[in-house]
C-alpha cells in the first residue's frame, strides 16, 4: 500500500512534495502550503487510496526563526487501513493557510483549534472563532513564548 | 436545640433554631459539576453513598431551588463568570462547597485558563481536599456545613473548615 | 471597557455563525420570528460544561452551535512542561468516565516513540484496564442517557454497577477512578489474586443486571418513541465529520481499531465488533449495550489467558525500577534519579498512536526531540468530534430530542476541552 | 342535617390553613434581600441572548383549547358513570346522543387539521 500510495503521489504531484520520511513504520509527507488542498482532494477522491477520514489536525510551534509554524494533518483510510500524515510549514509573517474543511467537513473545529492556540488563520473558513479561549483574550496560549502559567489580567475575574 | 426542662416536657426553642434545624436537615444542593469531581458527586447522590440520609437528596439544578452550591471540578476563568451568576442568582441563606483541589486551589492545574481556587471571587464555607475527593468525605462536607448552620452562623462570612483527604490504612490490598 | 465590548463583539460573532450556519430546515409560521435559546454550560442534561446555543422555530431546531472552551485547563502546554512520567496523573483526568483506558492509551504512544516492549502479562492486564474503562463508561452512560429520557431507576442501577468496578479499580490500583496506574514500560505493580478474583466476581454478575436494565428500556414504548429517528446522521455525513467508536459503527461502517489495528494482544481475542446501520439514537444504544457484552466477553478470555511473569520491561534506562529497590540497590537508586528528573529521553521523532477508547479514537501524537519532555504532545479526543456532529443531529428535530441525542453521542467534556 | 357537613368544613380549612401556610411560611420567616443580578434571568448561567416573548404559533393555542372542551366531555361522563345502573337505557341513550354531538365536532376538527403538528 505505501509504494502504491507513494508512486502515485510521485506521478501527480511531483513538485509539491518536499520529503518524505519514515518514522516507527508511520509515513510522513512534507507539502507545500498552496496546494495541500489539491492534494487532500486527490487523496480523498483517488478510488484505490481513499483517505476519506481526517483523523487529526494539529498545529506546533518549532520555534525557529523562519517556517516556524507547522500544521500536521493526521489521515486515515478507512478501506485499506492505513495511516499518512501530512505536514506543511508556515512561516511566522506569512501565517495564512488554506483550509481544508472543503475536503473533510471535521476540519472545521480542528482548524478552529489550531487558530486559536497558535494563531494561524485559515483561509477560507467558515466560521473561524476561538474556540477554547474567552474572545477577549488576545494571546496564543500553545506558542513557545507564551507562559504555562498564562500572563495576570489577561483574562477578567468577576468581582468577589 | 435548647431543652430547657425536660420533665416539664416543655420546649422552649428560639425561632431561629427551629429554622435552622429545618434548614439543616433539607439542604437541597445545586450541583455544579465541572469534570471529574461531579462524577463522585455523582455517587455520592447514587445507592451506594446515598446523600437522602441527610436531607439533600434532591439535587436541583436550577439556582432558585437550591441552598448549597457543591462546586465541583476545575474552575476555568472562561467558565467561573457562569459560577459567579449562578451564586448570585441562588436565594439567600446560600452555603458553597468546594469539593476537590482543583476548586479549592487550581489543583495540578498551574495554567493560563485555571482560575487557582474560587475563594478569588465566590466565598466559600467548606474547603475538601482530594482529587477527586471520596463520596464519604464529601458526606463529611455536608455534615460540617450542617454543623454550622446548628451553631447558627451566617453564611460565608464564619470561618473557613479544611477538610483533609482521610488517611485510610489500605487495608485490602494485600501483599 | 475594553472587556465589556469585546464581550458584545463575541456574541455578535457567535450569533452570526448561528445565523449563516446551513440548515435544511426552512420556517414554517409566517411570522418566520426564530426564538435563540442557551443550553448553556450549567444544564443537566449537556454531561459536563457544554454550551449549546439554539435556534428555534416554534419547537423544532433550526440551527444549532456548540460552544466549547468552559472546561479548557490548557493540557497540551502542561504536556510540554513535564516529563513522560509526569504527565500520567494528568491522562486520567481527560476523560474521567474511562480513566483507565486514557492511561493505558499515552502510554501506549510513549512506548512506540521510545520503542520499549512491555512483557505479556502487562499487556494482558492493560487490556482488562480497558475493558473495565469501557464498561463504567458505558455504564455511567447508560445510566445517564435513560435518566435525561425518563427511566432515573436505570440511572441508579447503572450508579450500582459502577461502584462495583470502582471497588475493583480501589482494590487493584488503590483509588476510586483517577488511577494513573500504568507507567512507561509496564504497570505501576501487579494486578493482586483478590483483584482477579474480584474481577470475576463482578463480571460473573454483570450480565444478569445489564439484562435487568435492557429489560426496562429495549422493548419500553415511551423510550423507542424518544430514541427511534432522532438524531440520524448519514454514513457519508459521518466519515466526513471524522465521527469514529459507537458512533460510526452505529451507521453501518465495521471499524473498531481494536480488530483493524491491533495493539496490546487484542489479537489473540475474539470478540464480535456490532454494527447497526440506521444511525439514530436507538442504534446507538445497540450499539453500547452490545459492547458491553463484548467487554465481558474479553475479560473473561484475558483472564484465563494471563501468564504470570514480571509486570514492567527490563530496560534500566527508560523503566522506573521497583520502589524498595531504589532504597536497596545503587543501580536503581541512580536510574530512579535519572528518569524522575531528566525523563527517558526517547529518540527524536513523531509517532501518533490511538486506541479504541469507549468515546471513540483516543491518539496521542507526540513530537520530540530527544529530551526528557515531548516537544509537543496533541491530544486526538473522541468527544471533541462527536460534538462537532452536533448541529447535523439536531437539525429538524424538537428541543426535547436536543437532551437525547446529546444522551447517545455521550460526550465528555474533560477530552473535549483538553 | 347541618351537623353532618362539620367534617367536611374542618376539613376544607385544614386543606386551605395548610396550603397557605406553607406556601406563606418561608415568605415571611426568610430572609429577603434581592438585588438585580439576582432578579436578572436564568439561562444555565449564561446573558439571555434574546427576549424569550417571542409571538408563539398558532398551533400551540388550538391544542390548548381543544383539550379543555375533551376534557369538560369527561367531566360531564364521571356522574353518568358513577349511577349507570339506575339511569339504565334512558341513561344509555342520552349520553350516546350527547357523545355523538361531539364525536361531530371532532370529526370536523380532524378534516380541518387543527390537530396538525408540523
């Protein structure tokens, strides 16, 4: 399944693959940012991979000076059992990321979550909110230089 | 209650205490159960620890119904404007618990959303350690709370009852 | 203030998602005037701190939006601040109804990161601890579920049931249900002959009080009317919301990973995995009561399948030696230290890995780079997604079925809101 | 003659006596002291998004009337029933012709669909 999967990648999209590695036997794709919804599409679509379930989608901050933002896509096939993740870099000026709730209508509070932990807005979305966080509350909780403990009178107390 | 003569066979209580023998003994809680404390409180209404053996079987859940707010799990700042209007909307000989660490202190939550104990904008009666604590030790809670409706103190203001998680010799588990 | 408007432009925002949100459903009185209502996060019926705001027609719902963030304690920045061992206590905190299984799950994914093999009888009791997660799950579920639908006996005899295994878990791993009892490489001790026998009790009896309960509600009229037909969700509808566990297998989709992908020694189990095909309340409840039966089924195997043998690996690196050695041995004494303070330090790397919880798919996807804390750690929650499939269950339906449906998908909000 | 209604007398100012006083006892033995967050509106701990006064269909109204003329029918039925035996077939009869006017009525109602919910 995984060369299947790989060569057919190779065949479509051949530009828009940056690495491939392979971790505790688990595949990991690297995409480029613009067209990871053309991929997801064909991932999806394709009648022998069928990806149709996105399992996971998670932001992380790699804390670097540039591409410092990375959104992991975490796929599942429910027909031929197999796991791929895909992964794109975002780079902290340019943090606008096309999203891919067209594809898997799940992605819509996944994308959510990753806005408001790491700030990275999603082009496209329907309705992109806070989802864990009061809307007052103007900081990314989940970025590297954000405290544990949160910063004091970010977030209002009712009076005693 | 204050027997004066018992051969006389003739009560004399003041109005007060009698109120405040029928409070005590018909303590209906308002369940605010968050995360995993509202599970025990959860059994501590259910058959095994059975809290209708102290008058506060009935748990209501809407605020105008109730006396004892049981605040039970970790109070997020998100969600602690939510705790606070629904003490205030509680009528008024109201009495708070807070049941579990995470309530009574942020717990092992030391993070941007916890709100570390709601003594910082509810007052509080009875503290109750544990995480989450035993349904016995949130009876113990109860009956601390009654004894001080007994004693005839006002609520929020008297002093504060810590109670520790109990230290039980385990007994059963053998080797 | 600055707050205070910010709080209008919040609502604001959140009623324009309400507005605009699609619906099928289309307004049948003239007067086309909708009613907003709040089942907001101190409700009875939400199974935790879920606000759900509703947009009425008369009685039927129109639109619906979950709003979630009132149970947010910030774990995956915890996550990153602690060690492997340090973040155990806080797994079974996550969904509090199945601690067990919550436990065995992140260990499950620091050990394929860190490549340790847990010996048999290990694994053999993190499947009962599963087994027994799901059962209180679906126990405290039931019980629930048939309370917001009107049978509160069956809430006190699934409450009965539960302090059974509560008594189990107090026995085995010595507190009620926040157990963090497996650790990075085995089990925090052995699971004692009372505990087995215990367990064989429990499961013994289990069946004859499960009937009790179908009894009372399967053939029951008043609770096939409130649960037959509502909340039906497509399967198509249901792969593309990413539903996964009961959910899924109540729409006709034969998947559990427990089957498609073995972990533990699931393997070496038989068991029947239901399916039901009309996708409403009432398979669901098919669904988890016939799961309930399965789990028994599998103690019992594992049970009589248990090898004896150690509990934890023997990898002096990555395994925390046995407590009374430490105060004995050097060895250990050092290792203890190491591993308490510096954390096993697992190669760099990401792994992602899930197992059938009994809300649905539990993942860990940790990320690391080769220090004793992971670099990032997500949490792929079950109840987080159901959720999500809210608003389509609701669409249509009367704002009395709003307590059933939210009763079948058994959300909780301790996972949901990390 | 009168004597005879002394029990019933007691008993109705002991119903109403009981009534009244539990209803009035906490009102006067308990603290008051309101103030407007109290007073402000219960919606699970949330601000009331919209005014629930909203004008309610039609629907619900007709159900609501339709009851209370079924449920007078009953009422009417209760003293027929309780002596059925002396009435006998004149009884018989006339409570047929008096269900049967009805039974018209209802028949009526249920071409007209005002039992119709959705």
């Amino acid at each position: 399944m995984k060369d299947k999967l790989l060569n057919k990648l190779n065949t479509q999209f051949k530009d828009s693959i940056e690495s491939v590695s392979e971790f505790r036997n688990e595949l990991t794709l690297y995409i480029k940012k613009d067209d990871i919804v053309k991929v997801c599409q064909f991932l999806r679509d394709d009648a022998e991979l069928r990806f149709d379930s996105l399992r996971d989608v998670c932001g992380a901050d790699q804390f670097t000076p540039n591409n410092r933002f990375e959104v992991i896509y975490n796929l599942y096939s429910l027909k031929n059992k197999f796991r791929l993740r895909l992964k794109i870099r975002v780079d902290e000026n340019d943090i606008h990321v096309p999203t891919v709730t067209s594809v898997w209508q799940t992605a819509n509070f996944e994308e959510r979550e990753v806005y408001d932990m790491f700030g990275i807005i999603f082009d496209g979305h329907p309705d992109l909110r806070r989802i864990y966080m009061p809307e007052e509350f103007e900081y990314h909780p989940l970025r590297k230089d954000f405290p544990v403990m949160g910063i004091p009178g970010s977030l209002p107390l009712p009076r005693k | 209650m204050g027997l004066m003569k018992t051969d006389e066979a003739f009560i004399t209580t003041k109005l007060d205490e009698m109120i405040g023998w029928a409070r005590k003994n018909s303590l209906w809680p308002m369940p605010m159960g968050i995360s995993c404390c509202a599970i025990e409180m959860m059994s501590f209404a259910g058959p095994r620890y059975d809290c209708a053996r102290f008058g506060s079987e009935a748990f209501r859940f809407s605020p105008r119904q109730s006396d004892l707010m049981i605040v039970a799990g970790t109070v997020t700042y998100k969600m602690s404007h939510v705790v606070r209007k629904i003490y205030d909307q509680m009528p008024d000989p109201k009495w708070v618990i807070a049941m579990g660490a995470c309530t009574s202190s942020g717990g092992i939550y030391r993070t941007y959303s916890v709100v570390q104990g709601i003594d910082l904008f509810i007052p509080v009666d009875v503290y109750i350690a544990g995480c989450p604590p035993r349904p016995d030790n949130l009876i113990n809670g109860l009956i601390q709370i009654q004894k001080k409706i007994a004693r005839g103190e006002k609520p929020g203001q008297s002093e504060k009852v810590y109670i520790q998680e109990p230290s039980r010799i385990h007994e059963r588990q053998t080797a | 203030m600055a707050i205070g408007s910010k709080q209008q432009e919040a609502r604001q925002k959140i009623l324009t998602a309400l507005e605009n949100q699609y619906t099928t459903v289309t307004f049948d009185d003239p007067l086309e005037n909708d009613m907003v209502l709040n089942m907001g996060p101190q409700h009875p019926a939400t199974h935790g701190v879920l606000r759900l705001l509703v947009r009425l027609d008369g009685e039927t719902i129109v639109a619906a939006v979950p709003d979630l963030g009132y149970l947010h304690r910030g774990y995956e920045k915890l996550a990153e601040n602690m060690n492997y061992h340090e973040f155990i206590p806080h797994t079974d905190r996550l969904d509090y109804l199945s601690p067990l299984a919550n436990n065995v799950a992140y260990v499950l994914a620091v050990e394929k990161l860190a490549g340790i093999e847990v010996p048999i009888r290990a694994q053999y009791i993190r499947v009962i601890c599963c087994e027994l997660a799901r059962l209180a799950s679906h126990l405290v579920w039931l019980g629930t579920m048939a309370m917001d639908v009107g049978a509160v006996t069956v809430l006190l005899w699934g409450f009965r049931e539960r302090e059974k295994i509560q008594d189990i878990w107090d026995i085995f791993t010595g507190v009620r249900f926040t157990t963090s009892f497996t650790r990075v490489g085995g089990l925090a001790n052995d699971m004692s002959p009372e505990a087995i026998a215990a367990t064989k009790i429990f499961i013994d009896e289990l069946p004859a009080s499960l009937d009790e309960c179908e009894n009372v509600l399967a053939r029951n009229r008043i609770f096939i009317d409130r649960c037959e037909g509502i909340g039906y969700v497509s399967k198509e509808d249901s792969i593309a919301m990413g539903l996964t566990g009961p959910l899924l297998r109540a729409v006709g989709v034969d998947h559990d990973l427990r089957r498609d992908e073995p972990y533990l020694v699931y393997d070496q189990l038989d068991f029947h995995i239901p399916v039901y095909t009309d996708g409403d309340v009432l398979a669901r409840f098919y669904v988890r009561m016939t799961e309930l039966r399965e789990s028994i089924k599998i103690i019992h195997q594992a049970l009589e399948k248990m090898p004896s043998g150690p509990v934890n690996a023997h990898e002096p690196k990555k395994v925390l030696p046995k407590k009374e050695r430490t105060y004995g041995k050097m060895e250990e004494l050092i290792h203890d230290f190491m591993i308490v303070n510096f954390g096993i330090n697992p190669p760099v790397g990401e792994v992602y890995h899930a197992i059938e919880a009994s809300k649905g798919e539990l993942g860990f996807y940790i990320q690391s780079r080769g220090d004793g804390y992971p670099w990032r750690l997500k949490i792929r929650s079950p109840s987080f997604v159901n959720i999500q499939s809210l608003p389509m269950m609701l669409r249509g339906g009367l704002i009395s079925d709003v307590v059933a449906v939210i009763g079948s998908l058994d959300p909780v909000m301790g996972e949901a809101d990390k | 003659m009168l004597i005879d209604y002394i029990p019933i007398g007691i008993m109705i100012v002991f119903g109403v006596a009981f009534g009244v006083i539990m209803s009035k006892a906490s009102e006067w033995l308990g603290p008051k002291n309101p103030n407007d967050v109290k007073q402000s509106i219960y919606e699970s701990g949330m601000e009331p998004v919209r005014s629930a006064r909203e004008r309610m269909s039609i629907k619900y109204y007709m159900v609501a009337m339709l009851f209370i003329i079924f449920d007078i029918e009953v009422v009417f039925l209760y003293p027929w029933a309780v002596n059925f035996r002396q009435l006998g077939m004149f009884g018989f009869v006339e409570m047929f012709i008096f269900i049967a006017i009805l039974m018209i009525g209802f028949v009526y109602l249920l071409k007209k669909g005002a039992l119709k919910w959705d």
